[in-house]
C-alpha cells in the first residue's frame, strides 16, 4: 500500500484535483487513450500515475469534478483493477440477462455451446488441468450471481480444483443426440458454475469435448479466446512445459465497474442522445408474414437453414461494395432490409446488429459479455434506388460506430417500447457477420480436432441471418423461429434474398421496387402455371355488378379491413354508391377517364368501386410518384376529373382542366341505391 501512495504523499489529494482539472491537454485522446505531453512543471502520465494511486471513491470525486471541465476521466486513464474481491456490480448487458433468467430460469435459450471432436490419442489430464488453468486465469468462469435488496451483485469464488469425468454414450444414444440434449440444460445463475465441460469418449481414440456457458459471462468473441487458451495449456503441458501467459491486465467485474462510471461521467447522455433522435419516439414492430399466428410467449425454438452463395457472387457483390465506398457487410445489411421490406411491405425496417464492443485494449483477451447490439434502421420509399439504399445504409452504420457504447439494455430503458413478450423489444430480426470462418479443423500435439456442430438451435428473434466470408465463398444461415415459420417458408425467403443480391449487382439505379424477388419458375408458375385452369368465371356481369350481389348476399360481413377500420359489405356497396350517383351529377359515365389518387386506405377502395358504378374507367395515380412524372400521366390519359384526399391534394401537379373532388367529402343527400348502367 505504500507504493501505491508514494506520489500521493507528495502532492496533495487537492492540488492533484485542481492541478489535473486545470490542464486543458488531458482531452486530447487518440484511441481512448491519451497523448501523454508536458506542460509547466508535472508531465501528464505523473498525473495519471497519481489518479491511479487514488482510491475509488477519490477517483470519482475527481472524476466530478473533470466532468466540469468537459473531461470524462474514465475514458482517458486505464481501466484499474480492483481493490478487493467483495461481491461488485453487473454490467449493463449481464444485469439485463441477470433479470431475463430471473424471469425463465429453466430457459437454455441463452446458453453458448461449443463442441470439439478430438481424434487420436487424447492425454485426459493435461486437458483436466488446462480447463483448471482456464478457469484459475479468467474470473468470470467462476462467477455467480445475487440479489441483495435492489442490488444485483456477481461474486467471484477461490479457484478450486477441477473434476474432468469421462462419460460414455448411453444404449441407443448418437454423439449428436449428447451434443444436443447437454446444450439444452438450463443453468442456475445463483449457484453455478456457468462453464459445462463434458468429455464424450465414443472410441480409445475418439473424444467430444462439449463446453457450454451461460451468456451472462460470455460472448462470440470470448469462444475463440477459451479455445485458442485450452489448446496452448493442452500443448504446454502434454509436453511437459509450464503454461506460459501474459497476465491478464484486468477482469470482466473491473470493466463492469469502469463502464458505469464512465458512462455515468457524460457518455451515457451524450451517446443517448444520438440513438434516440435516430430511432425517434415510434418504435415500428416488424411484421413478417408467418405460417401460423405469434403465441403469445416466445419459447425460443428454434431450426437452421444454411445458405450457400458462391464465389462468382461474392466477387460482384465485393465489386458493388468497392465502387459504392461500402463494406461488404454494409452491403448485405442493405440487402438483407430490402428483403425485409419487401416481405412485409414497411417502410421503416430495423434489424438489430450484435458488435464486439471491446474498443479498450485491456478487454481484447477476456472471457466476457461485452457484445453489445445496435439498431440499424433503413428508410424506403417508392423511389428509393439501389445506390440511395447503399449509401443511406453507409451513413448509418458510421454514425452508430461513433455511438457504439451506449447498452442497448439503457436504450431500451430510455425509448420504452411497448412491451410484448412474444416478441424482442426494438427490433425483431438480428443480423451478423463474420469476415472469417472459426470453425476450422486443427492439429495439435497428436490430435485432430474438428469442431462438432449441434442441431438444436435457440431462436432469440423470430429471424436471425448469419453470414461469414470463406476463401470458397460466403456462407450464410438462417436460423428462425419454428413458433412461427415452416422450413419451406424460409427456403423461399433465402432463395428471394439471393434473387436480391444478383439483381442489386446489376444496375445501381434501379428502384428497390423494382428488383426481382421471385425467380424465372416462380414467375412462371405465378403468371401461367395458376393461370392455367379451365374453371369458367361468368362473363354476363361487369366487377361491380358482382360486388353488388355479394353485398346483398352478406351484407353485415366484413369485405374491407385496414388496422383498426373494417367496412361490412353493405357499408361498402352504399358509399360506393353515394359517391357514384355524385360521380354521374359531374358527367362521369362511359368513356370518361377518371384519376384515383389515394393513400392506402379503405376510401381507395370506395373511389375505385365509385368509379366503377357510374360506369366510368379509374386511371390509377400513385402520389409518391415525382411530380413529373404524375403530371406526364394526367396530361396523357386525358382524365377530366380527379378522385383524392386532403392529404395528398397539395403535392398533385392537377392540370388546370381537371376538377378534384375529394373522397372522404360528405355525401349526404345522394342515394345509397345501386346506380343503374
């Protein structure tokens, strides 16, 4: 402890305060860290070195008093360990999956499994004692979880000694039948441990080693980590040498203490404000249609589509990427949104993405859940471009890389979406990409290993695409929630996202809402195969005359619905006719073309059929559509009359001529009865 104070004795807690907050170079920071320069009498890193003799209490008073100055002390001096092993705070992200488990705690939808098949002579010992050094060197493998109050608390127990048993398949049971049931266990976040190590013997010189965690003290990252480790020890001592390591600067529970404090100093404000301006008050739910109705809890069911996509494709959708100054992952994101929006037929399409979230040096090597998630939004319109997208999608992914740190659990907690738990709050598909494989087979000290993939699968989002650069192309899956789609549903959907992606790496230009999303057989079959029939339809009634007779045959059913609006059939069938008898006062009747300029909306329909029944011809007119171009379309169809809303009159090019009557206008005083033509 006397080390630790030697400068503090020579300079004054309060002069420490007031000499650091004066100096104006302490903002100057390159990669979070700070350029170290000297200006009058104490060099920068002899302040830094007394901030890290300061206690942790006295570090956040100093803190305070920088976040005054504009400075936020915790993002431009390390990250301390900590002073004692007393139980200490979660971190945002385990404190969100701390009170999921606490909610379904037989649940295994957050578990991360990782299964290595060991071929040749496997010395058992030397791997017992690497997965022992594994658990020794990194804390969160030995960490539980309590509740003290309103307190969540992770405690970090003694390394103990490791029991590695060997267990052998029961009469009847497939390796994939173990792999399968044993990453299906829930774990018991209170009492632990939250690292499952099984060894499978299935042959004297065939082994599977089944390691299972618990999110909560894991993520993607941290899976190569404690794999690459557990092999080195494995090595190391098969050959009778000491295991050789970098010690580890800090542990998981330090960073969590680090990231609230630094969040709470102006970071949290500053990086809230970006993301709630960006995703704005509305939080939109993505509706894909499904093959059955949504329970109304999820049960994380899940299956897995894999999706090959080959190395002519890659290197056009590289290409696309380099003339468009994107990425290649930007570029799939845009077309993975596109297939989005054009399934469910929403503007606004939001997809969340999982990033490491390990900008601080001391993090890259721990075994940790530091994965956070952004929400990726992409805008669409009728007149959205290929390249509007692209670039639209660049801008977005750079802005939320400059506010990557925020929580998402703090984002949620901010935005407050409705809450719903049949579905994940703020976005309900995931995507994630990978730029190289992880999965390759190895050699080491007289073993092959390969890894051992599972066929049960956890679906967090009702549809999650993964998609990761191979020297023999890209490798892609589909892992979606079996509550909701069938097998053949999602085989279609990959096949319509491959349809996207060739037709993107075409023409730039092209509107999003133009691109083919069926192939040339679905065309076909859609255009011919179902049209092919030998049914006879009658052909003695005009449309509206056969509307007319099912509304007297149903009338009280529904035959419109729009969110909450519905209209009967008579509903219908009489303020049609309303509006038609007001139609004919105006001289609509035979060879009269009439405009229809209408949002979505249950009066489209009215108009439609109005113009129907006074037995003039609709020329439909989209109001997004340029100006121009609606002006060319009214000027060429030689419409006298134009049916709209209020809502979109303002922004039609109208042709002087042309008079505009307004659909929802009152129709009182005009027969309800059905016009005679």
């Amino acid at each position: 402890m006397e080390r630790s104070h030697s400068r503090a004795s020579s300079l004054p807690r309060i002069s420490l305060y007031r000499e650091i907050a004066s100096r104006q170079d302490i903002a100057a920071v390159s990669s979070g860290m700070l350029h170290f320069s000297c200006l009058g009498e104490t060099p920068v890193h002899q302040l830094l070195d007394s901030v890290k003799s300061l206690s942790p209490r006295e570090r956040k008073a100093l803190a305070v008093l920088l976040k005054r100055q504009g400075v936020n002390l915790y993002g431009v001096t390390p990250i301390f360990p900590r002073e004692t092993q007393a139980p200490s705070a979660l971190s945002f992200a385990q404190q969100r999956q701390w009170i999921l488990w606490q909610l379904e705690p037989h649940s295994a939808a957050y578990n991360i499994p990782l299964a290595l098949r060991l071929h040749g002579p496997l010395n058992t010992e030397a791997l017992r004692r690497s997965v022992e050094s594994l658990i020794e060197r990194h804390e969160t493998l030995r960490t539980t979880f309590e509740q003290q109050g309103d307190e969540s608390l992770q405690v970090v127990h003694p390394a103990a000694a490791f029991v590695l048993s060997v267990e052998r398949l029961a009469h009847g049971q497939s390796v994939q039948d173990y792999v399968d049931h044993e990453v299906q266990q829930p774990f018991d976040l209170q009492h632990g441990p939250l690292l499952r190590v099984r060894l499978l013997q299935v042959a004297d010189d065939e082994h599977v080693l089944v390691l299972t965690q618990h999110h909560i003290v894991s993520d993607g990252w941290s899976m190569p980590i404690m794999v690459e480790e557990l092999l080195q020890g494995y090595q190391a001592i098969s050959l009778g040498r000491e295991i050789r390591r970098e010690p580890l600067p800090i542990q998981y529970a330090d960073y969590a203490i680090w990231q609230r404090n630094w969040l709470e100093m102006g970071e949290q404000a500053r990086q809230l404000e970006y993301w709630t301006n960006q995703l704005g008050e509305q939080q939109p739910v993505l509706e894909l249609p499904s093959d059955r109705p949504r329970p109304a809890m999820r049960d994380h069911h899940g299956a897995r589509l894999n999706v090959e996509l080959d190395t002519v494709l890659l290197s056009r959708l590289k290409a696309l990427a380099r003339e468009q100054g994107i990425t290649l992952f930007m570029l799939l994101l845009a077309s993975f949104q596109t297939l989005l929006h054009r399934y469910s037929g929403q503007d606004d399409v939001r997809v969340g993405v999982p990033i490491a979230n390990r900008n601080r040096s001391e993090t890259e090597g721990l075994i940790g859940f530091f994965v956070n998630t952004q929400v990726l939004k992409a805008e669409f319109s009728s007149q959205t471009t290929v390249a509007d997208l692209l670039q639209q999608i660049k801008y977005t992914a750079v802005q939320a890389q400059a506010h990557q740190d925020l929580p998402f659990e703090q984002l949620v907690e901010a935005l407050q979406p409705e809450r719903d738990p049949s579905r994940s709050p703020l976005f309900q598909v995931a995507y994630n990409h990978q730029t190289e494989a992880r999965n390759e087979a190895r050699e080491l000290a007289g073993l092959r290993l390969e890894y051992q993939l599972s066929d049960k699968h956890t679906a967090q989002f009702d549809l999650t695409l993964d998609t990761c650069e191979r020297p023999d192309g890209l490798g892609a899956s589909l892992i979606y929630a079996t509550d909701l789609f069938d097998a053949s549903t999602i085989e279609r959907m990959a096949g319509h996202w491959r349809n996207l992606l060739h037709a993107m790496t075409g023409d730039v230009q092209q509107r999003i809402a133009d691109l083919p999303l069926l192939s040339a057989a679905e065309r076909e079959a859609t255009l011919q195969g179902w049209n092919a029939g030998l049914k006879v339809y009658p052909t003695e009634q005009c449309a509206h005359q056969r509307f007319e007779a099912q509304a007297a045959k149903t009338p009280q059913a529904i035959a419109l619905s729009l969110g909450a609006e519905t209209l009967s059939y008579e509903q219908l069938n009489q303020r049609a006719n309303q509006l038609a008898h007001k139609l004919r006062e105006q001289g609509v009747g035979p060879d009269v073309r009439v405009g229809l300029a209408a949002e979505r909306s249950l009066d489209m329909i009215v108009g439609l059929l109005a113009i129907l029944k006074a037995g003039g011809a609709y020329v439909p007119l989209d109001p997004d559509y340029p100006q121009d171009r609606l002006s060319f379309l009214m000027q060429d169809s030689g419409i006298e009359l134009l049916l709209t809303q209020a809502s979109v009159r303002d922004r039609l090019p109208v042709p002087a001529h042309v008079q505009c009557l307004l659909i929802e206008a009152s129709l009182d005083g005009y027969s309800a009865e059905n016009p005679v033509n």
